[in-house]
C-alpha cells in the first residue's frame, strides 16, 4: 500500500503514515462491529443452551439488539463518584480498551495480511497484553469504594497467575516452530502428524499444552468459570461498579476483544491459523483463503467460550489459584522440559 501512495507522487514518509493509518482502520472498525455481533451471537449461545429465545425482536432475529444497546449507553449520564480520583478513573477505561486494540497489530489473517509482520510478535503480543491489568488496578483503586478495590486485587492476582502458565505454554510453541513471528509460526504447523495436520493443536506433545492455553485464556479474559472479579453475590460489578455510559462501554468492548484476541490466538498457535485444517491436495482447501480458515476457527474457539459460560458454575477463589499455581504451572514446566528434550533428541541428536 506504501508503493501504491509513493506512485500517486506522494513521499515515502506520507505514504508509510496513510498506509498505516488505513490499515488500522481495517483492523479497529471491523473488530468493534465484531463486539457487537459477537455479544448478539453470545446470547443466542446462552438462550439456545437454556432452551429459550434470546434476542430477537430489535431488527431482523434480534441482529440490532446489541446497536440498542449500546445506543441506549452511549445516551446515558457518565456519572463520576464524588471521592474519586477524576484522572484515573476515566484514564482506566481508556487503557483497557487501548490495549485490547493495540495486541491486534501483529496478528496476520493470512499470509502477509499483517500490519506490522515483526519477528518479536508473540513477545509483542504477551507484552502488551499484560498492560490490560493496570487498567483494571487503576479503576478499582480509582473508584474509591471497597469493593472495587476487592475486584481489582482478585484480577491482578488472577492475571499474573494464569500468565506464568501461558508464558510456559508459549515457550513450547516457539521450541516447535523456532520463531517469535506470528506468520512463521503457523507456517511451521503445516504437515504434521505423517504430514496429514496443519497444527501443533494435532501433536501429542503440544496437545495437552492446546488445552491449558485455552483454558488459561478463559481465566485471563475473566471468563466464566473464572469470572471472580465480578462475582455479583460478592463484588456487585467488581471493578466496573461505579462506572457507566461511555466509560462502561469501554470495559464492555476491551473485554470482548480480548475474548476475540485469545480465540484468534487459540487459532493460530494450536490449530494452524489460516491454514486448512488438513495439508491433503485431494481436496481444494487451499483455494480457500486464508483468512476464512481463521474466521472459522475463531468462530469454533468464541462457541466453546460461550457453551462454557452457560454450563460450568464459577470457581472459588481458592480453587482457581490451586488450578494456577498448583496444576498447570507444573505441567507447563513438564511439557517444557519433555518437549526441549524430544527437539534435542530428534532434530539436534547424533
């Protein structure tokens, strides 16, 4: 796109900033039309699984229900609590949906469809995404109200917990594929399994590490069962309780990217990507592009999230630290050492 605007007589440097600028919007305005048909289809999951109807009487089978909604916040007062530090209350909302945009930069939806294509981008990824929780600390200490604050220390022990696993976790996919790029990464996942899987996901060494990744990221976007931050018997809203209008809506929409993020990532470090699912010339998969087989995998991933929520009662606060701390960090390890030890004996042994 810089050689196009460099042909139309503009410099490189303006050039480079408008191809930027566009392909920024390509990624942002799709993503927050996606929140919102996401959180539409999230609630036809729940009413399906319920046996009930869910949203359907605002616009065609329900589709505009979540436009309403958000109409319907954006028109609301924003109302600040009178003790509360002003800054960083309103700072809060703006970092977490910040930062659930800026993760997207180096996701690739198909081969070079990537706007920024670095060879850092799993550290970029796992860097960035760790900033989420300042967000949730500053609007919880912000609010200067008790249970806030009870929220946002249970989200930042949460998130630092089940990060040391997922740090663990991606250190197996980068032994296997000898890459931090994102593009890289999956390329490496085509024909394994006799040359028949695009995946690490059909690995057996990296198929135990698929499900504590996906698990994990259920508890890092706080999730159901792992929606302690919320925990509406105990917390109210957790650390969104005196938060509304356009502020609230912030928290709404940085949450549901961050569920969109870790089902895209879920895709492409486990299951190939954009890549078919089978590596056979049989069948045209390859005619496909690239960016259906991730929509598609994505969309399988935000289906499991969904079923779980509507079916897996929340954890105690204690059984989801025991299930950080006490099984899946070991097992991390575990697979690291097993994992390092089969790529000596196999790619680098005698």
């Amino acid at each position: 796109m810089t050689a196009t605007f460099q042909s139309w007589g503009a410099t490189y440097e303006w050039s480079w900033f408008f191809s930027m600028v566009i392909g920024i919007l390509l990624i942002a305005l799709p993503l927050m039309l996606a929140v919102a048909m996401i959180i539409y289809a999230e609630r036809k999951i729940w009413a399906a699984i319920a046996l009930r109807r869910g949203p359907n009487v605002v616009g065609p089978f329900g589709l505009l229900q979540s436009f309403a909604d958000g109409l319907k916040v954006f028109l609301k007062e924003t109302i600040i609590p009178t003790s509360a530090n002003k800054g960083l209350f309103l700072l809060a909302p703006i970092i977490s949906f910040t930062v659930a945009l800026i993760v997207w930069a180096v996701v690739p939806f198909d081969v070079g469809v990537v706007l920024a294509d670095i060879n850092v981008g799993l550290l970029y990824i796992l860097a960035a995404s760790s900033l989420g929780v300042y967000g949730v600390i500053i609007a919880g200490w912000a609010s200067n109200s008790k249970y806030p604050f009870f929220s946002a220390l249970r989200a930042a022990a949460q998130m630092v917990s089940y990060e040391v696993s997922i740090g663990f976790v991606l250190i197996t996919v980068v032994l296997y594929a000898g890459t931090f790029n994102m593009t890289q990464i999956v390329m490496q996942q085509q024909g394994h399994i006799f040359g028949l899987f695009n995946g690490f996901g059909f690995n057996p060494l990296l198929f135990p590490m698929a499900v504590v990744f996906l698990i994990s990221s259920m508890a890092e976007t706080f999730r159901t069962p792992f929606d302690l931050t919320e925990a509406e018997s105990e917390l109210v809203a957790g650390f969104q309780t005196e938060y509304s209008s356009m502020s609230f809506a912030l928290f709404w929409l940085g949450e549901y990217g961050n569920v969109i993020l870790m089902c895209a990532l879920n895709a492409i470090l486990f299951w190939g990507g954009f890549l078919p699912p089978l590596n056979i010339d049989l069948i045209p998969w390859f005619d496909i592009p690239g960016i259906f087989w991730l929509f598609a995998k994505m969309l399988l991933f935000f289906f499991i999230f969904g079923w779980v929520r509507a079916t897996v009662p929340r954890y105690r606060y204690d059984q989801l630290m025991r299930l950080g701390w006490k099984i899946f960090l070991p097992l991390s390890l575990t697979f690291v050492f097993l994992i390092s030890g089969w790529l000596m004996l196999t790619r680098y042994g005698a």
